[in-house]
C-alpha cells in the first residue's frame, strides 16, 4: 500500500486530539517566559537595572562589569524556571535562526563543579561562521565569527519539550566585523531613520527626541495533514508542490474566507498562540484565509526590531508546536497550484517619544503638517528606490506569486486613497505659484476638512496594490510569507531615513534664502508630490493595462528574483547604504552573492524532486495503468469485440502513452541543461540560466503532462496524495 492510501486510512481511524491547555486570561501567561524590565526590577541591583534600561531605550553600551551583573541576575531567572542552558539567538542569512546550547554547568580549576553565567558569556559568542552563508566575505578556513548581545530585544526561555534554554537574542558578525545575520543591518538602519526623522520632526516639535519604526505584521500559512504531507516528497524537501491537478472545488465558492475555524487546527491556533503569549508575542487576530486550508495570524503593534524577532520566532513556534498535532505548517509563499499564495504584509509606520504616530492626521494645523511631511517622504522614498524594495522581496518562493491574481504585482507602486489623492492633487497644482504670507488656508492645513477624522475607514484597501496607505501607517504587502521581516524593513527604513535627510538639506536651503519654515516646508513636500506622482496608482494592479501604463510611466516591472536582485549593488544602492552606515559596498555584494546561491539552489532542489517524483512516481503509475488498459484492450480482441468497442480505451491509452513521452523526454533535457548550468562559474549568470533555461523551459511543460496524467490513470494507481485530500482532508 503507497504512502498515500496509509496516510488517508490513518486519518480516517486514528485520533489526533491534542492536550491543548485549557484556555485562561492572556494576561496571566504572557511573557512569563520573557527576562523583561519587570522581572529585571525583581532580579537585579539597582546599578544593573539602570544600565540596562539606559541602554535598551538610549542605545548605550552595557559596562562589562554590569554585564557580570545582570548575567547572574539572569541565570538567577532562567534556573528558576528549571533551565540548565543558554545560548545565543540569532538570524543567519540562511534564512531561519541559528543557536548554539551552553550550560551553566563548569569545574573550577580545584574540581568544584558550579553553575556559572558571566557578562563575558551574555555579551558575546563565538560560533562557527564558516559553515553559514557569507557570500564570500569568509572563507571555509576563516571560521571565526562573533555573536553579540542586542539588549533592545528581551532575553527569553524557549521550551521544547520538556527541555528549556535560555535564549539571549543577538547580531552576527565576522572577524572582520562585516554583518552575517539580518539583525545587525536592521538595527543600523532603525538608528540612521531615527536620526533624520527627529531633525525633520523637530521642525514641528523640539521635544521630540526619538523616533521608532513600528511594525504589524500579518502572516499567512497553510496547514495540511502531516501523513498526507509525508506522503509527498515535494513538500518534505520544498515545501511546496511541484504537481498536482487542481480539485473540482478549490477556492472559487470563497467559503473558506472567515468562515468557521475547523477543530483540529483551532487547537493548534490556541496551542501555538499559548506558546507565543509567554514569549511576549501579542498576537490579536486569527482567522482563516482566502484559499482552502490557509489561515492567518496578526500581533499588535511593536517596535520594528521586537516584531521582526517575534515573527522569526513565531514561523519556528508554528513549525514545532504544528508537529505535536499531528499536522504540517506550510509558509511557501505558493504551496498550491490555482489557489492563492501567503504573504507576509508589513504594516509600517512612525511613532515619536512624544506619543505622536507620524502617519496618522493630527487635529491642529502644527501636526498635520507634520504628517504630511513624512507621508509625502514616504512616497518618495518608495519613487526613489522602487527597485530596492522589489529586491528586498525577491525570492524564488514570492515569484511565483508577485502578479498572480492574488498578490500585488512586480511592479512597485503606491496607493493613498481618494481623500489623500485629492490633498496631494491640491498642493500639487499650484506649481509655478509661490507659497507666501497670505496662503494662509494653505499653510494650516486643516485637513480634516477634506479627510474625515475616520480615515481608516474612508480609505479603501486596495488589495492589489504592493505599497499601501491605510489610515495611520503603510502597509507593505509584497513581502512573501517564507520571508524574515528584516530584509524589506532594513531597506524600507534605510530609504526613508535618505528621504527625509535630502529633506532636510532643502528646506534648510530655503530657509538660509529667506522663507519662513512653514513655507519652505511647503514648497519642498510640493517639489516631491510632483517629482514622485508617477508611484502613486489608485486602480487595479492585476490588470493588463496597468502593466502597459507602468511601463509608460517608466516603472520597473522586474519579474524574476535573479534580476531583481540586480539593485542591490548598483552605484546607487551602495551610495545610499554607506550613506546611512548600513551596509559596506562588500555586504552588499556578499548579500548579493548570498541571495542568488539561495535562489539557484532552490531551484535546483525543485528540479530534481520533479526529476525524482516523475521518474519514481508518476511514470511507474502511468505505465501500470497503460498495462491494464493493453490488457484490457487485448482481451477485448480475442473475445472478437469489434474496435468500436475498445476506442475509448485506446484513446486513454494513446493519451496516456503521448504525456509518457513528453514527461520522460522533457525530464532527461532538464537534467542536461541543469548539468550545462552547474557547469557555470558566475553566480549571476547561473541564477539567470536556471531561471531560464531550466525552471522557464521545463516546470510549466512537465506540471502540465503529469496533471493531464493524474486526471487520466485510475485513482487507486495514483501515489501522490491529491489536492483534494491536502486542502479539504485534516
């Protein structure tokens, strides 16, 4: 019996139900797991306590004799809880995180054994950097590199099992000091916009002394019956399928959008939502998706550098906890084939320390000014560096999404909304004019007359759009949702911090020229509205005439990730991170190298599951049932059945035999041209020509022949669970 018919008979007869803890206040579970400033107030003096709240809200070094402090506070905590481990939390660029387990437990130089935790051990690690991705910044001889603690993000207590470590959360870096991990570029690219955005705010307000970035994530997932997905090797080892024919009933009756919960993955929600509640993650929402058997989860709001980490920990806490239920999380952005895909939208906006959100219309003229300042900034950072955001999202998983119906396309534009098209459009038709000491109506600014108060309300989601404002923030939808938040956020921050920086340097000109600030400030949001219009597209992104229109505009339309990637080291790019102290001209080049590997070997390990899968599978169960229809065919001929009387079976059999030889041929020509790219040396080259070449010329033909195959041979010859069973079956 295959894998398939084993994995179905086990659902029907076995019970999955999990103990899932009976529900209970949200509050009273959450962050128990989390070393935060309450439990440090509890566990350390009152000298280390201050140097960690100083350096957690100013950015200051921790003194290393504090360290020693707040390290045996620490370990204090954790071995209350029963923890005997530690380690170093990181994010490596290979995409998932990175830990390496140490215990407490040492022998002093007279045999005594203790249990010890220094401020040496909190501060710093050194793994092995030769072994994760570098992009040739390290050498495989050249292992050493430097974990670094990052106290803005609160040590926590993993559990797994019955185990528990101490998780100290940290950047990555080599013996040359070069960024290896997503953090490190993330936390520059916070302090350079924070930078800029408190000289612009402070045009408005000399109180503001701080400015963080925030962010709301949305993750989208599949979940799908383990046996079932077991019972596929495409998704064992891609996590998504490479065939597959699409079922009678997929997503089009949308009865599956917020509809009713199915019971087996609500006690999965409530099991990793427990789990993420003690690590101090607050998710808010729940709900299912658009396509059969997605879903969706949503937190609160959080500083940038806290979400991204909470939402790299959740994909790990989804992944783990989805195994005690029997059942698989897939976070491919396209797992399935004529449904839709998941994303990962990044909610972003700007808060100060004086409690103001940058993005949202204040109620007097001061503020909304202020926030049309750094609304229109944000407009024309996304003009400015479109092709950086659509590299920040490139992926081999997101371009089988970006543009599919169901996610916004390649090309990156800006939807604000009619209220605020009717502003920008207002301001914008006064070129030529001068803004002088009557303008008076201008200058206040009373936007509420033409934007009601409830502007999240009145300004219509647009689903297609990939970079959307909402009300009070942007809401960044093309991120795919296999992805680390990191990598759009490092981009989009750091954009937005050169914006406002070449702000400043303007309105600063016009001042030192003689306008008043108010009117400076003026012409140099209306500079931008009318250097940055092009973005900005109210209407329907999927369509064709879009496309033609943005290519009219002069916008980029970058479809596939090897030359998306191109961006990243231009003369601009590397110009505009070093300006920002982000990234070095080799980081970026050594990202560049790293992304291509990941996207030539993803498509490398695609190919030979469809290779694998057709060659094992497919053929041997077209070929069984080829030998029964002959067979049958055979016998009908000696019992004298006139050829009438079998054609439909010779049809089968000679549709059957034809897809046999288009797969076989096809499968054996792709296997040739990955050889003739393997054979490459340049990186760039080689991601082009699998894309090309390999992944162009050959999946879409031989997914389509072994789809006609699967519809076409008897169900009981068929191995691979089908899509039915995967979307409909749990």
């Amino acid at each position: 019996m295959s894998l398939r018919f084993q994995a179905l008979n086990a659902l029907n007869t076995s019970s999955s139900e999990v103990d899932v803890p009976a529900s209970t206040k949200i509050t009273a579970i959450f962050g128990e797991n989390v070393f935060t400033l309450k439990t440090a107030r509890e566990y350390l003096s009152d000298e280390a306590y201050k140097s960690l709240v100083t350096s957690i809200r100013g950015g200051k070094k921790i003194d290393r004799l504090v360290a020693n402090q707040i390290a045996n506070g620490l370990r204090a905590w954790a071995e209350s809880k029963g923890v005997t481990h530690f380690t170093h939390w990181f994010q490596p660029l290979t995409g998932t995180t990175a830990e390496k387990h140490d215990s407490f437990f040492t022998i002093k130089s007279d045999g005594t054994s203790i249990e010890e935790f220094d401020g040496a051990a909190l501060i710093q690690q050194e793994p092995d950097a030769s072994s994760f991705p570098s992009g040739g910044l390290r050498a495989t001889f050249e292992a050493r590199g430097y974990t670094a603690w990052d106290p803005s993000s609160p040590a926590f207590i993993m559990e797994i099992g019955h185990g528990r470590t101490l998780c100290i959360p940290t950047i990555f870096v080599s013996y040359t000091g070069e960024s290896l991990d997503y953090k490190a570029p993330l936390l520059k690219a916070v302090a350079a916009l924070d930078r800029a955005a408190v000289e612009v705010c402070n045009y408005f307000d000399k109180n503001v002394t701080k400015v963080t970035a925030t962010l709301g994530w949305e993750q989208e997932y599949f979940v799908i019956d383990e046996s079932l997905a077991n019972a596929r090797p495409d998704l064992v080892l891609c996590d998504r399928t490479v065939y597959g024919a699409s079922p009678a009933k997929g997503q089009q009756l949308e009865d599956h959008y917020f509809g009713s919960i199915p019971e087996r993955v609500y006690a999965f929600m409530r099991d990793y939502e427990a789990e993420s509640y003690k690590l101090g993650i607050p998710l808010r929402t729940r709900h299912n998706e658009v396509a059969p058997s997605q879903f969706e989860c949503a937190p609160i709001f959080e500083e940038v550098n806290l979400a991204v980490d909470h939402n790299t920990l959740l994909m790990d806490i989804m992944t783990r906890v989805a195994k005690r239920h029997k059942l698989k999380v897939l976070l491919h952005e396209k797992p399935f084939a004529g449904i839709n895909g998941s994303g990962k939208h990044n909610n972003w906006s700007l808060a100060t320390d004086t409690g103001v959100n940058l993005l949202s219309p204040g109620k007097t003229p001061k503020t909304n000014l202020m926030f049309l300042t750094f609304f229109v900034n944000a407009i024309k950072a996304v003009f400015d560096y479109s092709d950086l955001l659509r590299a920040s999202i490139a992926s081999a998983g997101n371009d089988f999404r970006l543009g599919a119906n169901e996610a916004p396309p390649a090309i990156i534009s800006v939807f604000v909304g009619q209220y605020l098209s009717k502003v920008l459009g207002e301001i914008e038709g006064r070129v030529g004019d001068k803004f002088d000491e009557q303008d008076e109506a201008i200058l206040k600014l009373d936007l509420h007359r033409s934007i009601p108060e409830l502007l999240l309300d009145n300004t219509d989601r647009n689903r297609t759009s990939p970079f959307a404002f909402t009300g009070n923030k942007f809401e960044f939808r093309a991120v795919g949702s296999a992805a680390n938040c990191a990598n759009a956020m490092t981009a989009l921050n750091t954009i937005m911090a050169e914006t406002l920086k070449n702000f400043k340097k303007e309105v600063d000109g016009l001042i030192e020229k003689g306008d008043k600030k108010e009117i400076a400030i003026m012409h140099v949001i209306q500079k931008f509205i009318v250097d940055s219009k092009t973005v900005l597209f109210e209407g329907d992104g999927y369509s064709e005439n879009w496309q033609q229109e943005a290519e009219k505009r002069g916008l980029p339309n970058v479809k596939t990730t090897p030359l998306a990637l191109d961006a990243m080291v231009t003369d601009k790019a590397k110009a505009l991170f070093e300006h920002n102290g982000v990234y070095t001209h080799s980081e970026l080049e050594a990202r560049h190298e790293i992304e291509l590997e990941k996207y030539i070997k993803k498509v490398q390990i695609e190919a030979r599951i469809m290779g694998d899968l057709a060659t094992n599978h497919i053929l041997p169960a077209a070929i069984r049932y080829q030998n029964q229809l002959i067979d049958n065919i055979c016998g009908l001929k000696e019992v004298g059945v006139a050829e009438s009387g079998y054609s439909v079976q010779k049809g089968i059999l000679d549709r059957i035999s034809e897809h046999i030889r288009v797969i076989n041929e096809n499968v054996d020509e792709m296997i040739e041209a990955r050889k003739v790219c393997n054979n490459m040396t340049d990186t760039r080259e080689k991601a082009i020509a699998y894309n090309v070449d390999v992944k162009e010329k050959y999946f879409d033909i031989i997914r389509y022949n072994v789809d006609k195959l699967e519809m076409l041979v008897a169900d009981d010859q068929w191995t691979l669970p089908k899509y039915r069973e995967l979307l409909f079956l749990r």
